[in-house]
C-alpha cells in the first residue's frame, strides 16, 4: 500500500506556529516510513501525531478557512457601514450585535443586514423621529432582530470559553466537551444578559436592579433555546470529528454552523415573548 502524499496528509494551520510544529511532525513521520513500518502502522503514527487525515478533512479545512475570512470580511462591512457611514442604529447595542452576527452568519447574513437591519444615516434618523415617520416593521423582521440580540451575546461567551477551556485544559466528569458546555452556558448567559439590559433598561427607563430582573425575564428562555440548538450541533461534532481543536478552521465553521442552528431554536422563542410583550421589538 502506498505512503498517502503530502496533499492528504498536510492541512494548512491557521498560525504559524502550528505550521512549525506540523512540518516538524512530518518529519518525523516520514522517517518512520522509511525504517520499515508498515503501511497500517504509518497511517496509525500518522494519526497520532495528527499529520495524516482523510483529504475529506483537507478539503473542509480548506472552505473553513475561505469562509471564515468571508465572515471577518462581512463583520467589517457592517462595521464600516454603522461607525464610518453614519449607519448608527437606533438601539446602541445593535451596532455590536449586527457585527457579531456576521461573524457567524457570514456572508449569509448580508442581506439581512441590508434589506431591515441596516439603519438610516444619522441626520435622516433625527428628522424622521421629528416627523413621527418611524414605522414598526413586520413581525419576522423583529423577531430576526431579537434572535439575533440573543445570539450575540451567545456567540461572544461561547468564542470565549472555548479559548479558556481549552488554555486551561479544563476538564469535567472526565470529559473536555461537557466543561466547554458548562463555561459556554456559564459566559454565554452573562453575555446575553449584558447585551438585553442595555437594550431593555433604555427603553423602559429602568434602574440597574430593575434593568437587570427585566433583562433576565427577557432573555432566560430565548438564551436556553438557542444554546439548545447549539449545543446538539457541538456534541453531534465532537462524535463526528473528534480530532477537530479550537486551533483549526474547520472547527469554528462547524461553531458557526452550531451558532446558526441556535438561531433557529431561539426564533420561535423570540417570537412568543415578543407576542406577549415580555421582550421589546427590537
């Protein structure tokens, strides 16, 4: 049986210093082959030093790695179009979560962003609030937006415990999953607090204390169902790809596509508090 090429076993690392590290390995696994072990004990060191994948996990890793600096490339966009072209949003916090969702949307969420999420420049902002022309949008566009609020607040504690877990070497019940599922939920419902308060208590004129019991009975449920979502997809990748790290593409676009699929158990929920008034249209 022939040694697989350079091309199947080789995937580009996303840093430098795991490209070092991987060329190094390579070394050492192509000095193997040739002191005489078998093909079946070449592909086994070959895994083991993790220099040898399917070209199945070359190819993924290489679209993860396109559409993740697509994704960087669409969260600049929406960054450049509210700070640099006066496009600030009515609520301040959506000027992050609009960005936030693009980073795990990606080019995806581009359309959204320009068709109901995109505000109007500044000036013509201040004179429609003169004018009373301020029309409330259509109740899927809404709830988009309050999907999306939650969303970015999860995505921001999930990208962060996923580092933290992974520097520390976190570990609970003897498995590494369930403790970035623990710190995720922990971080991600600090961060969706954070982000409905500062959109709940403007809006009422509410005191911190207040602000904040409102911002919990607004966003418990829609963080829940959207880390529900999310966490099916994280368990079902683990199985899936167990050899996937933090430190290669293709695991933040299986992230990403975790993140989108929370998005979608969390719209109906937003849809329902919306309804009965517990959340405010965004």
């Amino acid at each position: 049986m022939a040694t697989p090429s350079v091309e199947q076993r080789i995937i580009p690392p996303p840093f430098v210093a795991k490209r070092i590290l991987v060329l190094a390995e390579e070394a050492r696994y192509l000095i193997i082959g040739r002191v005489g072990a078998g093909p079946v004990a070449r592909r086994s060191e070959g895994r083991r030093l993790g220099v040898w994948r399917p070209s199945l996990s070359n190819a993924l890793e290489t679209f993860a790695f396109v559409y993740i600096w697509l994704s960087i490339a669409a969260a600049l966009i929406v960054l450049a179009d509210i700070f640099l072209l006066g496009r600030r949003q009515s609520m301040g916090v959506m000027d992050a979560v609009w960005p936030l969702t693009m980073l795990y949307w990606g080019p995806l969420g581009l359309p959204f962003y320009f068709s109901f999420g995109r505000a109007a420049h500044s000036h013509a902002q201040m004179q429609g609030h003169e004018h009373g022309h301020d029309a409330e949008p259509p109740m899927w566009q809404a709830v988009f937006k309050g999907a999306a609020h939650c969303g970015a607040g999860c995505a921001l504690g999930d990208f962060a415990a996923e580092w933290i877990a992974l520097g520390l070497g976190l570990v609970l019940l003897g498995s590494a999953l369930a403790a970035r599922l623990v710190l995720s939920f922990v971080l991600a419902y600090a961060a969706g607090i954070a982000f409905q308060y500062f959109a709940i208590a403007p809006m009422r004129g509410l005191s911190l204390r207040a602000g904040l019991l409102a911002a919990v009975k607004a966003d418990t449920l829609s963080l829940i169902a959207y880390e529900i979502g999310m966490f099916a997809w994280m368990i079902y990748r683990a199985h899936a790809w167990p050899a996937m790290q933090p430190t290669d593409w293709s695991y933040w676009l299986m992230m990403q596509i975790a993140m989108v699929l929370g998005f979608a158990t969390t719209y109906p929920v937003n849809w329902l508090l919306i309804r009965f008034g517990v959340k405010e249209r965004m």
